[in-house]
C-alpha cells in the first residue's frame, strides 16, 4: 500500500510549525499529554516538539518571597534598610540580597518543567514556566524577519567588525581562527562571518579567503603512471606500514620535500606529526639523499637519540629519489636505529594526506614558484611556529603547539627554538618572511 502523501508533508524536515500547530501543542500540554503523544497528534518527531517548547518558554517571576529558607528564616534589614520593621521572610525584595536565598521550585514544575496543565496555577507563588501558543509564533515570526532581512547590525557594528577581521584575513588567517582568537569580543558566529565576506560588508572579499579558490582536479592521466619499486623497500610500503601499526602503538610522521623553482639548488623537509597535527620544516642546501640524512642527524643531535627515537619511532614517506638512502634515515649517530621507514605506494600521496593538506597552508607564504634557495633555517622557524600557531577544528578550537604541548617535554621546544605565537599575531602570507628580512 502507498503510503498518504498528505500524512507524511506533515513530517517532512524543514517544515516551519504554523499557528494552528501551536495551539494544538499548549492544548495537549494543558491536558498533560507526553512529548511522544503530542509529536504524533501534530505531526512531527518528539525532539521538534522538546526543542520548540524550549525555545518558546515563557518565564513568569514570582512576586512573593518564594526562598526555600522561608519558614525558618529570623532575618531582618538584609536589604540594608534599617526603617524596614517587618521580617524578612515576609518580604518579596529580600532575595535580591540576602547570601542565603536559595529558588524554591513546585515539584509538579521540576518533574515536567512546565507548568502547563497545574490546577494551582492561578494560586502558585512560585516561578512559573509557561508554553503559551500566541508568544511563541510571535517570537518564531520575529526571529524569521530577522533572518530574512539580513544582518540585524547597526553600521557602528559592522564598521568595528570590519576593523577587528579584515586586518587579519589580509594576514592569512581564516573565520574559523579568528573567531577562536576573538572569541567573545567579535560578537558574530563564524557563519555569520562567512556570509558578511560573501555579502561584500567587508572590506575583504571571498577571494581573500585562502580556501576560496581551490585546485583544478588532477589529470587522471597522470596517475596511471607505474613507478619503479625498489627490492629494498620489500617489507616497507603502504601495507606493511598498516599492519605494523595495527600490532605496535607507535608515533608515526609523515615526511615530504617542497621545492621552490626549478633551478633551486635548496629543498625544503616537510616533517608532520600526526597525533599532534603538528609540523616542522628544515631547509636543506640540496634536493638529494644525502641532505635528508644529514637533516635527521641534525635533529636527532639537537634533541638527543632518546627523544628522537620516541617521537619518531615510524616515518612514512613518498617514492621520492630524496628519501632512497633508508639505512642512512633510520640508522642513529649512535649505535642501532633511531626510527622505522615506510613508503606509500607510488602515486598514491593521499596516503600521508595530513603532511600534504598541511602544505596548502605552507604555500600561503611561500607560493608555488617562489625561490627557497637564500631562505634560512630561522626562516623556516618562523613559518614552523606560525602554522602550528594556526587554529584547527580537527583540534576543536585549539592549535598544534597546545596539543603536543600536553604530549612533548617541553626540552623538545626549547632545543628546536620552537614557541608559540599568539592567535591574534599569526599570519599566514609572504609577509611573514618580508617582516623577518626588513631591517629595523
């Protein structure tokens, strides 16, 4: 049998309650009906029906001393007045001062949570929290104007919103970073944000947004490409990597190389942390083996072997010819090995995806094409404490540097010359490295 099309409009999602449903709800409150037993007389799920009575409830104060001390309260003069004669628990003003003024509630009101449907209504001296069908399809029509019209702000708002954001998507950062720097003293959502951007209010428009523009989609073509794979990565790609983690709880980084220009003689090592989402860069004086080794041998110096090897415990990397010399990257400046190289299969760097979605911040201030060859390692700092300064929501709010800082002994910073820059003072464009080099 087909089901009634007329039944089910009724429950469709997104489907705005009239007035007449409205009253149908208060009625079947009054009557003392369920959540469950009103939602089916209407037409709707319980939780829409939860949700509109707790939009749209009306608090009513209560005028008389409702203080659950009444009965054995001796107090007087706790409003200060000293011509006030009477006790105080005969007073209505009282609980505005007194320290031990504690809400007596009516059981009927704490089990239910309305006081739709109570026979000692119009006699109750306590607060009272009612549905009221009339006020809430006027509160709900008044919020649906508001919506509608717009931005419910004055130009006074907007002009110091303007000059609270702008400034800082000019530096790189996105609504999301900003409204967890700002907080409380930006005094819009991060959606209402996004759509004054894309509404021209600002001076910054959607372009200024760093994820705005997006990547033409990859040529298929190139992906079919076989690479050769070395014998001696036997045991140590992609699968094998899946497993090994399965059985051991490791740390594991992703590692990459960014070039700049062609003719650049310098490489940068991408080095991600994926339990912390956090990154490292080291400039490299050339695109070879040899400098991926020596790197590793420059942090493990730095930090000691000890921490080395347990914050490295797994690296996984690409085919790249940089990263072929693995007993060199996993052998230690002391005895032994210092770290387990894995490789993912080739072609296939969505498989070390947080390392490479991480570089679409690093090219925000070194875009594609630039020449790395006269950056420094305090340069490469310097974007190092940005973006692990940059807000994240896979961190819900937080940065890369406070999470790992929970995580890492904090010799681990002070050896790398790592710190953390405040939210507000992050940026994320080559302004960042033209400040460093601009003398004073």
């Amino acid at each position: 049998m087909k089901p009634n099309k007329k039944q089910d409009s009724t429950a469709k999602k997104g489907k705005h309650l009239t007035y007449a449903k409205r009253c149908k709800i208060e009625t079947l409150l009054d009557e003392g009906e369920s959540m469950r037993y009103i939602a089916e007389k209407v037409g709707c799920s319980p939780s829409t029906i939860s949700r509109e009575i707790k939009k749209h409830t009306l608090i009513k104060k209560s005028f008389s001393n409702d203080c659950l001390n009444r009965s054995n309260c001796q107090k007087k003069h706790a409003c200060g007045s000293v011509s006030c004669k009477g006790r105080c628990r005969k007073c209505s003003k009282c609980k505005k001062y007194c320290d031990e003024y504690i809400q007596a509630l009516c059981d009927m009101l704490e089990e239910r949570g309305l006081c739709n449907g109570c026979h000692q209504l119009n006699v109750c001296h306590f607060e009272k929290k009612l549905y009221k069908a009339t006020i809430a399809d006027k509160e709900y029509r008044e919020t649906l104007v508001e919506r509608r019209n717009g931005f419910d702000l004055t130009y006074e708002q907007i002009e110091l919103i303007n000059n609270q954001v702008s400034p800082l998507i000019k530096k790189g950062q996105s609504p999301y970073h900003i409204k967890q720097a700002l907080g409380n003293e930006l005094s819009i959502s991060e959606s209402t944000l996004r759509r004054m951007i894309s509404g021209n209010e600002l001076d910054v428009r959607q372009i200024d947004l760093k994820e705005a523009v997006r990547r033409k989609v990859r040529n298929k073509k190139n992906l079919m490409k076989q690479e050769y794979t070395s014998p001696a990565k036997a045991g140590r790609m992609y699968e094998d990597f899946l497993q090994y983690i399965d059985i051991n709880e490791v740390s594991v980084v992703e590692m990459d190389c960014i070039e700049g220009k062609k003719e650049d003689e310098c490489a940068i090592l991408s080095l991600h942390f994926v339990a912390f989402h956090m990154q490292l860069y080291y400039i490299m004086p050339t695109h070879t083996a040899e400098s991926v080794v020596e790197t590793l041998n420059i942090i493990e110096d730095s930090i000691g072997t000890e921490m080395f090897s347990e914050l490295f415990e797994v690296i996984l990397t690409d085919n790249g010819h940089e990263f072929w010399d693995i007993h060199g990257m996993e052998s230690s400046l002391n005895t032994g090995n210092r770290t387990k190289i894995f490789f993912c299969e080739p072609n296939r760097s969505d498989q070390k995806g947080a390392c490479e979605n991480n570089h679409k911040i690093f090219r925000c201030i070194i875009p594609k094409g630039t020449s790395i060859d006269q950056l420094q390692q305090r340069d490469m700092v310097l974007i190092t404490n940005h973006v692990n300064s940059y807000c994240r929501k896979s961190l819900f709010g937080s940065c890369p540097y406070d999470h790992a800082m929970q995580y890492i002994n904090e010799d681990f910073f002070i050896f790398l010359g790592l710190e953390k820059i405040p939210a507000r003072e992050v940026e994320l464009t080559p302004q960042l490295l033209k400040k460093l080099h601009t003398p004073d």
